[in-house]
C-alpha cells in the first residue's frame, strides 16, 4: 500500500534520517513521526510545507510525490 504515510516514512529514509531528527524538522517528537509513518496520525499541510520548502541534507523532497506519489 503507497500513501503518504508509506513514503513519509521512504523520503526520511532516503535522506538517512532518524525519526527523532526527522521529527525536529517538522516541529514533532520522535513518537509523532512514528504515528503518521504507521497512519496513525495524518502528516498535516504544514508538516509537508516544512518538508519540502528547503533543502533537507542537500536535496529538496517533491512535494507533489509526497502527496501523490507522481514524480520523484
């Protein structure tokens, strides 16, 4: 199953990221990262703004395949 909680979880592993380092990104505790990667909690539109509206270990995440999963 791809949703956004699915590659919330893809993207912060692609950048070699902890949930607790992930979480101070978004302005969430680790437990919070945890929820929305096992769809507990939805990733709100600030949490996605956060995420992709700078660069996060050198690289940009697309916020459409974020959302979507369209694009890379």
């Amino acid at each position: 199953m791809d949703d956004i909680s699915t590659r919330f979880r893809e993207v912060r592993k692609s950048l070699n990221m902890t949930q607790e380092d992930w979480g101070k990104v978004i302005g969430i505790t680790r437990s919070g990262v945890n929820e929305i990667e096992n769809g507990r909690r939805n990733a709100t539109d600030k949490h996605i703004k956060l995420i992709c509206s700078s660069p996060i270990n050198g690289k940009y995440v697309n916020e459409n395949f974020l959302r979507t999963g369209e694009g890379e």
